[in-house]
C-alpha cells in the first residue's frame, strides 16, 4: 500500500528484491498517486482504493483486507521500505498452516512503544509478555478467522486513533 510518490518510490525499491521471490505483486493505491506515476506499472496488479483521508499509517493498513485482489488466498503484505533479502517460502507455509505468520518486533514490549500500555489498559489486556508484532511484513491467508484478526485490527485503530495514528 502505498500513495504519494515519495511511497510509490519506496515501494519500488523493495519491489525489486520481492520480484525475485517469483510471487505476483500487488500495489494497493489511489487514484491521485496512481495517476501522478508510471512507476505503479511494475507490479502485477494495481489496486486504486478510496481511503479517508484520515486514515494513514496503522489504520489503512488495517484496512487492506477490504481492497485484496480474489485471485488470490494466501498474501505477504510488506511495508514500502521492506527489503526481501532471502528465501520467504516458509512464511507463507507457517500462515497457510495458522492464517497468519507476524515477525515480532526486535526490541519492543507491546506497553512500552507509543501509548500502547494505555490501550491495553482500557481494552483489559494483560501487559506482561506482550510482544509488540511488525506490522511491516505480515504473511496472511483469506481465511473467516484471518478476516475477523483485520475487522478488530481496524475496529482498534479507530477506538484509539487519538492515541497514535
């Protein structure tokens, strides 16, 4: 996902250490950064979505389940500055098994980034062993239970949208 050309150019950059995996890739966009660019006629597919204008960051990502191509069940969503450096085989096999297949975050207790120990607060969530996931590199499957993981994502970000976006 990616609008702006600044993000479309990033985009770009990890493209191509993704192309070589042999997967199609996919560019989700709108129609603004769409029409400003060529560069968008490097991938596979371009998906042009509306978004709000106020949803960036965490909550547009939150809705990419809604602009998924059907052609497809089992996807890696990359953040625009994402860079494939091996093999990524054996997160699609672990998300195919469990729906979903999240890298943690090096270095971060869910609590302690952003306000994020306020939401868990508010939301009843226990705070030891938390991990706070990447969501940069996510590896997914269309699944009921996949789908129900984006809808509460979403439902989340917009509850607490004023404690971070």
């Amino acid at each position: 996902m990616a609008w702006g050309e600044e993000y479309v150019d990033e985009a770009m950059a990890s493209l191509h250490t993704a192309k070589p995996m042999g997967h199609p890739t996919i560019l989700i966009t709108d129609e603004a950064t769409r029409a400003a660019t060529d560069q968008t006629e490097a991938f596979d597919h371009v998906i042009t979505a509306q978004f709000d204008q106020g949803h960036r960051g965490l909550l547009a990502k939150s809705e990419m389940w809604n602009w998924l191509p059907d052609a497809y069940d089992s996807f890696l969503f990359l953040d625009t500055d994402t860079h494939v450096l091996k093999e990524i085989e054996y997160g699609f096999e672990r998300a195919e098994q469990y729906g979903m297949a999240i890298v943690p975050a090096a270095h971060y207790c869910l609590d302690h980034f952003w306000e994020f120990g306020q939401v868990m607060d508010e939301e009843g969530v226990e705070k030891k062993g938390q991990l706070q996931y990447n969501t940069g590199v996510i590896f997914f499957t269309r699944t009921s239970a996949v789908q129900q993981v984006f809808e509460r994502w979403k439902n989340l970000a917009v509850k607490y949208a004023h404690v971070h976006h």
